[in-house]
C-alpha cells in the first residue's frame, strides 16, 4: 500500500512536468505582433513621425493633399529589425496609397 502511494506520487510530479517541458508554447508568443515589431516603442515613433510628416508623400506627388495616415516601410522590412527602425526606409501614407504599394509588392512577388 506504501509502495503504491510513492509510486503514484513520483507518476503525478512527472506528469505535472510535461507542460513545462513542452518547447511549443513559447513559439506561440512569437506570432504576437509586438515580437514583428509593432510594439509600443513602434507606436510612439511611428506617431511621432506622423506629426512631422503629417501629408501622404505618394499623394503629394500627384499634387494631392492627403494626410498621413501611417508609416509605410519603403523596402519590406519582413522581420528585419534594422531595416525596421531605419528612418530613410519610412514613408508616410495615407490607408489608400499604402493598400496600393502592398498590392503592388505582392504583384511583384508574383
Ligand atoms: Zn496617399
């Protein structure tokens, strides 16, 4: 009766282990948005260079007057945190051109 309590003590300890020991579970983090980058730090740069961007390039280039409405990456960044953080490769677009320049990457990619 004592052996069998040990034992079904040492089967609970190992079996409450498996959980932790699963190397899955972090990996599921990584697809959060902050770890590609859009963190909180993203956010206040990216505000930040709004205001001193406050009118869409691609639409000021075609003589349009168009607010900003967030940073587009000119160069895909694709997780690459320098080319992420690098200033010369932001743009500020309004929602109409960025939907554009994504339509037209992903037609080139094809
Ligand atoms: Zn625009």
């Amino acid at each position: 009766m004592t052996r069998l309590q040990t034992l079904g003590n040492r089967v609970g300890t190992q079996a409450s282990k498996i959980p932790v020991a699963q190397p899955g579970s972090w990996r599921n983090d990584k697809a959060t948005s902050g770890q590609r980058g859009y963190t909180y730090a993203w956010q206040k740069a990216s505000k930040a260079f709004i205001l001193a961007n406050p009118l869409c390039v691609m639409c000021d280039a075609l003589g349009r007057v168009t607010a900003t409405a967030l940073v587009d990456h000119i160069q895909p960044h694709r997780g690459d945190m320098t080319l992420f953080w690098d200033r010369a490769n932001w743009q500020p677009l309004c929602t109409y051109c960025h939907s554009s320049v994504k339509q037209r990457e992903e037609a080139g990619r094809l």
